[in-house]
C-alpha cells in the first residue's frame, strides 16, 4: 500500500463532487451495493475496505491513498481514499483506514485471494 503524507482535510463532503475521472469506480461503487454517501448524486464516501492490487487492475487511472492525521498521537484520525492519479487530490473518494474496519467490513473492488 502506498502512503501518501500530504495534508489532508478531515473526511468531509468536498466543495464540488469527484471529477468525471472516478465515474467508473462510483458506478462500480453503487453496484456492489456498498453503503455509500451522496454530495449532488455523486458518491463521495464508501464504507468499505480496498483491495488495492485488484483495485488498480480495474482502475488503472486511480491511485489509493492512506494514512493519519496525527494531532496528539501519531495515529490519530486515521484515512484512506481512492483519488484520480490526473486531478488534484481534492478529486477522491473516501473508504475505510484499514485500522477501521472489521471481518464484516465488505471489500472492495473484490476480496483478496485466501
């Protein structure tokens, strides 16, 4: 997994939906019957979990991102997002840290190989 240190902002609605880039994953999104959050029919959060191999062999235009946001520990407020590798990375779409997820957390875009 790469982990991407850059200044993120909490994991809020952007000020304007995912870029036309990420369609292919929002619809890949809806059809797995994910729970998903909306901002103007656009998905901009997913609670899932990624796998990240798969992820890119579908996605091959995206990159998956995931790290903390240390305020008193260096594990505080934990992310993970699926972003546009062509946009800026307000371009995203936030899933599930690892750190919180469980055995009943689905996978996406598919689970790994037992």
């Amino acid at each position: 997994m790469e982990a991407n240190h850059e200044n993120h902002p909490p994991r809020t609605a952007p000020a304007e939906p995912p870029c036309a880039h990420l369609l292919p994953v929002e619809l890949a999104l809806r059809e797995a019957n994910l729970k998903i959050k909306f901002l103007n029919g656009r998905v901009t959060m997913a609670e899932c979990r990624v796998h990240e191999p798969e992820l890119l062999r579908l996605f091959p235009f995206v990159r998956y991102c995931e790290g903390f946001q240390p305020e008193r520990s260096q594990w505080d407020n934990p992310y993970a997002a699926i972003d546009c590798a062509q946009c800026p990375p307000s371009n995203r779409i936030w899933v599930l840290h690892p750190l919180e997820v469980n055995a009943d957390t689905p996978w996406f875009p598919t689970p790994p190989p037992m």
